[in-house]
C-alpha cells in the first residue's frame, strides 16, 4: 500500500559517509496529535493511579505530643541561644528566637497561663542578660543528662531529652523550667501555631518551620527515612518511590565534590559546570568534535528503508525545508 | 531515486488526502489550518523525520500541561491540592508532567549534542535551551517548597541551612517562607521560561533543523541527494 512501509520492510542502509537523505519532505504533522493525547493519558493514567508524593506536614502541636522532650530541648536551647534558628537567625530576618518562640508567646498568654507562669516571666525579665543565659545553659546541659546515648537515628540524629524524667532535675536553673513547661502546654494545644501563624500574617509557615527544625523530630525522620545529603535526599521523596532523578547532577555535586556541601562550594561547583556544558562541550576543539567520532548520529537520523523514498509522502517539496531558502549557511 | 516534485500550492486537504490518506490530512490539518496554520513550515529534511527530532516539541507539550495544571493549583490553592480528591489528582498530574518534561528535555538535549546542533550560530539556541534547562531545576526547587507537605518543610530548611544562607542574592529569599516560594513558583521563573522557550523555538523556525553530520569522506553532501 502506498501508506505505509508493508511488506517493503527492511531494516534501514546507512552509507559509508553515513550522509542520511536531506530531501525536503512533507513533515508529518499528522504524529503530534497522536503523541499529544498519549502524553496527555500516560499523565492522567499516572496521577490517578501512582499520585504524587504527599506526606502529611509536622505541626507544632503534633511534634511537641508526640516528643514533648524535644520540644523542651527546643524551648531551652532558644533560650540559651544554642538553636538552630538562632545560629541563622539574621539570614532568616527573624527577630531572636527566644522572643519570637518562647517569651512572646507566653507573655501573649500569661493572663491565661496563671500567677504561677507570671511570675516566672517577672523573675525572667528582671534578670540580666547573663543570669538568664546561665540558667538555659545550665537547664541544657541537665537535659543532656536525661538524654538516651542513641536515637536509633544514627550518627546524624539528635536524641530527645526523656520527658519523664524532666521534674527529677535539680540544679540553678532559675524560671527557665516553668517557662518551657508552659511554653510546652501551649506548643501542644495549638496555641503557639496560630500564634505563629498570626505574627507573621502572610507568611504562613515560616516560623512555623523554623521551630520544627529546631524540634530534633523532623531532622531524625530525614536521617531514618534516607533523605540526608549522603543518602543522596535530593533526588528523593518521602514515602515516593519517584523522586527527582533528574537533579542528579547538582546532587552529585552536593555529596560527592570538594565543598559541594557547602552553600558556596555547591554553588561554584554547579556554575563550572554549567560552564563546561555551555562553552566547552560545544566549543573546545576535541570535545566539540565527539558527537562525529562517536557517530550517535546514526541512531538519531532518519535513513530510508528501500523504497521509502519512492512513496507519495515523501516526494521532495519544492519550497525547500523552512530556514533554508533565506538563509543560507545555516549551521555547517 | 524518484525525481517527481510535489510543490507550493500542493498543500490543500484533498491534496493530502491522495498523497496520504483521509485519517493522516484529518490529524495534521492544525498545522494547515487558521489559527496555527502560518505557523509551521510544512517541510522538513528526510533525516530530521525521526522520532528524536519530535522529543523538544514534547518539551514543550509537557511545559504547557506543567502551565494549564499549574495555573489551576494556585487558583484553587494548597488546602485543596492536599487534601481534596480532585486537587489532589491535578497535583499529581502536575508532579508526572514535570517528571515528563524533564524526561523529553533530557532525551532532547541528547538528540541535539550527538548531531552536533550546537554549531555555528546554533550555539546561541544551545545557550538558550541549557539556561531554560537550569532555569526548570531552579522552579523544581521552588515547585517543592510551595508544595505545603512534610518534603517541603525539610527540604526548605535544610536548603536556607545550606544555601539561602549565602551572601549575595540567597538573602533575599527564605525558602521557609511559603508564600515567597509559591510566588516565586508561579509568576517568576515560569515568566522566563516561558519567554525563552518562545525565543527558543523561534530560532529553530529561522534557523531551521542543523544539517547532518557524516563522516569527512563524503564526496557529495547530503543536500544534494534530493
Ligand atoms: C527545556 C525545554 C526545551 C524546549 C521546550 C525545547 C524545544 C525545542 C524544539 C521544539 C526544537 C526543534 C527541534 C527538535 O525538537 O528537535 C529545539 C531545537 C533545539 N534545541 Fe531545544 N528545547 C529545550 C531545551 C533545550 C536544551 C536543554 C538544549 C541544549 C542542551 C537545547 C538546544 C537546542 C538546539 C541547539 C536546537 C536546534 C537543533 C537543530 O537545529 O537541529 N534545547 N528545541
């Protein structure tokens, strides 16, 4: 039939000088929509059935129930200044997050909280600024007294202090107990959440996150579910088995090459690399001549069958194939 | 080799029907017809009718599932893309057309460095497309950070821990800021992308398709061989 190959069959001739025909030929348009509605199927089928990676976000009522030491650690080390968030605290244009998420909070709640709690905020606020540090410091290290050797999370995990042992601790440590117990009680109802939420209107979880970082929960549940940098975390998901394979290069990059774990270094490495794709692939004699070494090509072009070249579809067309006519030389 | 020539003005649907068939003139008639119709040169050379040569237009489907998905998603917003039965399913088919477009981006940047299309002043399409290409892994971070889900809550703060942190422009964004990430998702990056794909393609219908690469003993070059 004049529509297709049929029985003319054969596997393609490619020349010696491997010079496939660049007859013009009615392109065939008439594939696109074909492909167009496969795309589109292959995606629909896909989403309806695999779905896409979906694992419930932390909250702060939920991380601080669930390992209320953490929580205590986290209210503690904000206090004493050994956070997470407070080592980052200008990049992240954060007021001080012993303010942001312990005192504010409590001093917003305090008519609520009792005499108790407002008296330890009186006694807080009328210390110096020394006499406040050497309580969380000394209220930090008790904790680590009452912290078990291992998580289960390997090396990079950080354990959490045994909330059933925090009322056994004794030492100088000043309002600073009573104030993450109290801290804790309102991380856990939902209060301090919202109150998050509320200070910064518009963006919703930014400091939301920050203290879920400072929590040791979200950190363990990376290292326990692979998602660490050594464990190549970039091209992966959460609880999904198709990640974003095609970062490999950059996380390559970030596990594997001098500094790549450093914002700088990864940064560096990545632009040298874009580099070399940019101007050295295409331009460095040598490296610019692979693709004819390599003869790829031959995989790539087109090369009739017998008698492909005879059929109606594929008579040369007069007008030449578009870029050419008006401008010669296009590429060598 | 058969030396008969179909020409300009052989192009109308009746034509293409006895060259190839009702179903095949019916399927192409977009690129024939008002509005698309002028868009398209209609020839191309044989060698470039490969299935290779179709995986940059398919770049380019897929970008437009990625825009018409996307654009519904921040309509409607993240409580229902998590939660809701159908916001779910149109994040997902947002999550498979980035994986596919990566896929035909990756395919198609393979198709264009073993013809060797980045020569001569293809090198400034070559240019474009691996800016667009990075520009795609930069709006894949944002994608993931905007998503609302517990990924993106690590991820935001492990990126601020390793790399917001920089001088220079990372100041400027906190990847834990969800808003920040969302906008920056869907009315930046994508807003360059969409104007160098444009740019892209653009040069490839002026420039047209690279000629081939053979090997330098060939006598008579393919251009003649019509
Ligand atoms: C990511 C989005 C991209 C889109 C939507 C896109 C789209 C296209 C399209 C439709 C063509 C026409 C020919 C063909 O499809 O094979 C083309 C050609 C071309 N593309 Fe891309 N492309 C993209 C990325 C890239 C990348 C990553 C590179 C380089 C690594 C690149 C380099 C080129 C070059 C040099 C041509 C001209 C090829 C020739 O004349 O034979 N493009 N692109």
């Amino acid at each position: 039939m004049a529509h297709g190959q049929g029985s003319q069959h054969v596997i393609p001739v490619v020349p010696a000088d491997d010079h496939p025909s660049a007859r013009p030929v009615r392109h065939a348009f008439y594939k696109y929509p074909l492909l167009a509605v496969a795309a589109l199927v292959v995606a629909v089928l896909l989403a309806a059935f695999v779905g896409s990676p979906n694992w419930p976000r932390e909250t702060v009522a939920g991380a601080s129930t669930r390992d209320p030491g953490g929580a205590i650690l986290a209210f503690t080390q904000e206090l004493a200044g050994t956070s997470a968030s407070t080592m980052n605290e200008s990049e992240r244009g954060m007021a001080k997050p012993a303010d942001v998420f312990v005192l504010n909070p409590l001093r917003e709640a305090a008519p609520l909280l009792g005499a108790d709690i407002q008296s330890a905020l009186k006694t807080y606020d009328a210390a110096g600024a020394d006499q406040r540090q050497a309580w969380a410091a000394a209220y930090e290290k008790a904790l680590g007294t009452i912290t078990p050797e291992s998580s289960g999370a390997g090396d990079m995990g950080t354990a959490s202090p045994d909330y059933s042992r925090t009322s056994s601790l004794t030492g100088d440590f000043g309002p600073v107990p009573t104030l993450v117990q109290a801290d804790l009680k309102l991380a856990q109802s939902g209060f301090l959440e919202q109150y998050l939420q509320g200070v910064e209107p518009g963006h919703l979880f930014h400091l939301v996150n920050i203290w879920l970082y400072d929590h040791p929960r979200m950190l363990n549940a990376a290292v326990d579910q692979g998602l660490t940098d050594d464990q190549w975390g970039m091209v992966k998901e959460r609880g999904f088995g198709v990640g974003s394979w095609y970062l490999i290069l950059p996380a390559v990059v970030h596990v594997k090459l001098p500094n790549g774990a450093t914002g700088g270094g990864f940064v560096l490495d990545n632009l040298l690399i874009a580099a070399f794709l940019l101007f050295a692939v295409p331009l460095l004699p040598g490296l610019r001549d692979l693709p004819r070494r390599l003869r790829l090509y031959r995989l790539i072009y087109r090369y009739p069958v017998r008698g492909e070249l005879d059929e109606p579809e594929n008579m040369p067309r007069a007008e030449g194939y578009h870029g050419r006519a008006p401008m010669p030389g296009a590429g060598i | 080799m058969a030396q008969r020539s179909i020409g300009v003005g052989r192009d109308s649907f009746r034509d293409r029907v006895a060259e190839h068939g009702r179903l095949r003139a019916l399927l192409e008639s977009f690129a024939y017809a008002p509005p698309f119709g002028g868009m398209f040169g209609k020839s191309v050379p044989f060698y470039a009718e490969s299935y290779w040569y179709a995986m940059g237009g398919l770049t380019f489907l897929l970008f437009v599932f990625l825009v018409l998905s996307g654009i519904l998603l921040a309509w409607l917003g993240p409580y229902w893309w998590l939660t809701q039965p159908f916001g779910r399913f149109l994040k997902s088919f947002h999550y498979w057309s980035a994986q596919g477009f990566f896929f035909f981006a990756i395919l198609h940047a393979f198709r264009v460095w073993a013809t060797g299309s980045f020569r001569g002043r293809r090198l400034l399409n070559w240019w474009i497309g691996l800016t667009v290409f990075m520009l795609a892994m930069g709006e894949n971070l944002f994608g993931l950070l905007a998503r609302g889900d517990w990924e993106s809550q690590f991820v935001s703060m492990h990126s601020t821990d390793m790399l917001f942190v920089e001088p220079f422009f990372f100041h400027l964004f906190a990847p834990a800021d969800f808003s920040a990430d969302l906008l920056i998702h869907v009315a930046v990056i994508p807003v360059i992308m969409g104007a160098l794909i444009f740019a892209h393609v653009l040069l490839v219908r002026l420039q047209g398709v690279s000629e081939p690469l053979g090997q330098p003993a060939s006598k008579n070059g393919a251009a003649e061989e019509y």
